[in-house]
C-alpha cells in the first residue's frame, strides 16, 4: 500500500475560512504602492516647470499616482483647473488626460 501525497490540498483542509481571506488580504495589502509625500520645495520646482512648458509650449513627462499605482504620461498641458485641482493634458495621439494636482510626483521637461 502506497500513500499519495495531496499536496496543498492537506493544508488547506486544515485552515479556516477566516484564515484563509486574513491571508488573501494580506497578499493584496503587500502589492499595494504607497504615494510619496511631497515637501514645499519639489511642489515649487514642479509648478516651476508646468508654467515653462506652458509659456513655452513644450512637452512634459508627468508620474503620477493614481488608483495605488504610479503611471507615465507625455504631452502638453492644455488647461490647469485650479477649481477642480487637475491638469488636463494632451498626448501624442491628441487624446485629453485628466490628472489630479494631487497625483502628480514628477514632472520632467521632455
């Protein structure tokens, strides 16, 4: 007579349902990215650099955070909502980008 080994299987079995979500939130919890905060001197030099592409009419490469994650963005800024706290942006493909004041992390003359 042999044993099988059911890998897993077994141990899973053996823990509770409540175990097992604690566990699924952990590993999500793990992944998530945590935005930076900014001081008064990288917000000056950020807002700096948008009003000289602005005058200019140059292109910006923007990292923002949005929905725990950073993203990248290149284009022109179109509009800045000092209302609504956002940029609107334009890319390469004429398509409008909406990114919160908030979001933005970085801001580089392209």
């Amino acid at each position: 007579m042999t044993l099988r080994d059911r890998g897993s299987l077994k141990w899973t079995a053996m823990m509770l349902p409540e175990h097992v979500k604690a566990l699924r939130e952990f590993d999500w919890d793990q992944s998530k990215k945590v935005k930076p905060e900014l001081d008064e001197q990288q917000l000056e030099i950020i807002e700096e650099t948008i009003c000289e592409a602005m005058a200019e009419n140059l292109d910006l490469c923007f990292t923002y955070f949005k929905q725990d994650d950073f993203h990248l963005l290149i284009g022109k800024v179109h509009y800045v909502d000092n209302f609504r706290r956002e940029l609107r942006i334009v890319d390469y493909h004429d398509e409008l980008h909406k990114i919160k004041l908030d979001g933005v992390i970085d801001v580089k003359i392209n």
